[in-house]
C-alpha cells in the first residue's frame, strides 16, 4: 500500500532550519516589475518604437477584474467592479490603443503575430464587452484576430456559453482555464470558492464551443493536497483530453490571500511540492504529452499556437491596459504596480481617468542594456525544455556564447546535475536535465543581474 503523506503550508518561522528554496520565484518575465521605476523623461512611445522592427509583434490586452481573488493570487487585478467601471475601463482601453497605434507610425506596415488577453479575468466582462474587447484589438490596433493564435484565460465561473460564443466566433485558438484543483476541500484550501460540479460544466461549456486548444491549469503543494489526491485531479483533468496542461507549485507571497503564512523557506514543504511536481511530471508523460518548461506539458497532436509558443513574452511585445507590460529592445515599460487592493484600485482609477494624450508616453520601467539582454536571452531559452540553440545567441551577441557570458553560473549549473553533460563551449545546444527543469525556480533567479536583485529588493511592497 503507497503512503499517503498531507501537504502542509510552511512552519513557524522558529522551527525553520536554514535552507535555500528550489521555489525561488517563477520567472514569467525578465526582468519583474518589481525592478521598473519611475521614468523621469517619460519617453515619446513614437521615439521609443520608431526604429523597432513591427512586422512580427505580439500584443496583449489586461483585463484587471475578478470575480473573486485567489488565496495564492498576487496578479495585479481586483475584486469585482462598480457599476461602469469595466465599460469606463474599456474606454481607456480604446484611447490607448488609438494612442499607441498612432506612435507605431506608417513608415512600415505594422503585423501582429499572436494575441492574448490576460489579466485578472478577461471573462469577468461580459460577452457585448468582449465584442468590444476584441474591436479595439482589430480596429484600433489592426491584429487580425481570426488569422494569429489568439489566447484567453477564463476562470470556471465566467466561462459561460455566451462568453465563450464570441470568442470562439471571433477566432480565439487557446483557451486557458484556471481550475487549480478538482478537490473541492483543497479548492477551499486555496482560498478559490469553487465545486467540482461547476468546473465540470465549465469545461463541457469550452468543448462545446470548439476552441481548438483547452488549457487546464492544477497547483501542487495546497494544504491537505496528498500524492493521492494529486492523481485524481491529473485523471479528473486528463479525461477532457485537454490539449495542454499547466502545473503550477503553489506559492505564498505577501499581501495575498494567504500571505499571513509566507516566510522563510520550509524544506519539508519543499520536498513535497518536489515529489508532486515529479508525480504530475511521469503521469503526464506516461499519457503521452511533451514537456514544454517545467510548468508546461503539451499533447503530442496538439495544433501549434505559433513560432514563438512556448517562450516568454519576447521583444517587439505591445501591452495594452494597466496592468500589461511593453517590450522594446531598448526598454520595458508598463504602469505602476502593485498588489494590496487598494493601491489596484488607486492604480485602476487612475488610467481610467486618463486622457489620450497620457498614453503616448511610457511612464515606469526599465532599461535593457547589452547585459540584461543576454540574461534574458538566456532565461527565456535555458527554461524550456527544447533549450538554447548556441548558433542563435552567436548571432544574436556578436559571436558570443552563454559560456563567454555566464560560466560562473553554468559551472554551478553543471555541478548540482542542472546543465547537460559536455563542454558549454563546444554544444550546439545547452539544455536543463530533467532534474534542472524540476529546479527551473532556482535557476532563474540565479541568472537576476546585481543590479535587478538590488531593484527588486529596494522595491517597497505596496
């Protein structure tokens, strides 16, 4: 009979020994928000992106509503909306887009390759809202939804069949639905008010809808959350055949939900999330889906998404909303950032108050000089599973190689049995072993520059 051994939260601090976490941080993007500042020029968007290529951008629309706040949920986002707030919302929406359209020029013709609304919860607007969402992509930014992968994230609660009509109708290719876990008891744990009952209905709701790519997104490490339990959300998520999964390792950040627990590390909760994560791994595999990253896991016959569907959000990146980023070779830039609801709903007030002239300059962010380039060249690569091609870093830095760069790093990379055997130097491909891909959260942030880490920890929690 297998042992069957709860997962608990993180101890008292007083009962912590020293210990350094795999669970660093999840680095989705490089470098966080927490590094941007203030930008004391406020540069012209039209300076910024005039010598830009623009013929294979990528554009994302924030939606910074929910219908609920999970326990773990440290996106910028709020709970619920006052009457005319989403629609004030859009409205923004639509001054920036014109505003950063205009800055984009017509020297050159100007393509989207691939779309995503994110946020928050896109589908907390309603389904005429997400007609008008999708209008100012197409109108006012000239994405031609219908012929780029489109991707949405939607929760069980808001994915209802008309919702899910127009966008299917309006060319979405991947649905994301953040289920999190089909326990209802660990559902609670998680602070995510949900039944089982009702993710089923959802989920049927999505296949309904013909989407062709279902994303299901399950967290490990949940209070509660057993080896066995763990299985039964897999199978539960498994028997929709999603075309690609998600599994995340549960954190626990301040000013969340359950932030009152967070603190130093915990090695025994490490251990756990560790073996869930290697379950959840061999489960999938052994069902015949491919790992992408360490989080991703994709089916073998799923329909691809795009040349750029895996990586993270990539240079030539247009965000619109408040709470999106922008990417320029030169420049990340967004607006201000934060987590405590009330400093969102400041932050929320404020952009939707916002003439149209205010969008035509970048406010907070962070420059990119040569440096952060190739770390971040190298975190968006080496955290996938396919690796980083030295041919292109060589092209891209002037004959380089990651060994040239990083050799501090990837020794002690290579040392702990992260790193692929062989010489750096001499690899057409530097790739994570599979034990370096299950401590893809400590590898990332061994790449941070001192300067990033300084930022990010002279950043003052609001």
């Amino acid at each position: 009979m297998t042992t069957v051994t709860p997962v608990t939260g993180p101890r008292p601090r007083s009962e912590r020994p020293h210990h350094v976490s795999p669970y660093q941080s999840y680095v989705y993007a490089y470098p966080h928000k927490t590094a941007y500042r203030r930008l004391k020029d406020r540069p012209r968007l039209r300076t910024l992106w005039e010598a830009e290529p623009k013929d294979t951008l990528s554009l994302y629309l924030h939606i910074p509503f929910c219908e609920v706040r999970c326990g773990f949920c440290d996106l910028f986002t709020r709970i619920g909306a006052p009457d005319g707030l989403t629609g004030a919302y859009l409205d923004a929406l639509d001054r920036q887009a014109t505003a950063v359209r205009e800055a984009l020029g017509e020297k050159e013709p100007v393509r989207f390759a691939t779309a995503a609304f994110g946020g928050g919860t896109p589908t907390f607007l309603t389904a005429a809202e997400l007609e008008r969402l999708c209008d100012i992509a197409e109108c006012r930014m000239g994405a031609d939804l219908r012929a780029v992968p489109l991707s949405v994230e939607a929760s069980p609660a808001t994915a209802t069949a008309d919702r899910l009509e127009v966008l299917a109708a309006r060319g979405t290719t991947r649905l994301s639905l953040g289920v999190q876990s089909f326990d209802d008891t660990e559902a609670r744990a998680a602070v995510r008010p949900q039944r089982r009952a009702d993710v089923e209905t959802a989920l049927g709701r999505v296949r309904d809808a013909r989407i062709p790519v279902l994303n299901i997104d399950l967290i490990y490490g949940i209070d509660g959350q057993t080896d066995e339990t763990w299985l039964r959300s897999l199978n539960a998520a498994l028997a929709w055949r999603p075309e690609e999964l998600y599994l995340y390792p549960l954190y626990i950040r301040p000013l969340t939900g359950l932030g009152r627990r967070a603190g130093d590390a915990d090695p025994p909760w490490d251990e756990q999330r560790l073996r869930l994560y290697r379950l959840g791994r061999d489960h999938l595999l052994a069902h015949g889906y491919e790992q992408q990253s360490m989080r991703m896991f994709r089916g073998a016959d799923a329909p691809p998404q795009g040349a750029d569907d895996y990586a993270c959000q990539t240079d030539g990146m247009i965000g619109l909303g408040c709470g999106a980023r922008s990417y320029t070779a030169g420049l990340h830039y967004s607006f201000d950032y934060a987590v405590g609801m009330h400093e969102i709903r400041s932050i929320i007030d404020d952009y939707v108050s916002r003439p149209a002239a205010d969008f035509a300059h970048a406010e907070y962010g962070r420059p990119i000089d040569s440096d952060e380039a190739r770390r971040r060249h190298l975190l968006q690569s080496l955290l996938q599973a396919e690796g980083l091609q030295i041919a292109d870093y060589r092209a891209r830095f002037g004959g380089r190689t990651p060994a040239d760069d990083f050799a501090t790093e990837l020794e002690r990379f290579a040392a702990l049995g992260w790193l692929e055997h062989g010489d750096p130097r001499a690899q057409a491909t530097l790739r994570l072993t599979p034990e370096g891909l299950a401590h893809s959260d400590a590898v990332g942030p061994e790449l941070f520059s001192p300067a990033v880490r300084a930022a990010m920890a002279a950043y003052e929690r609001k």
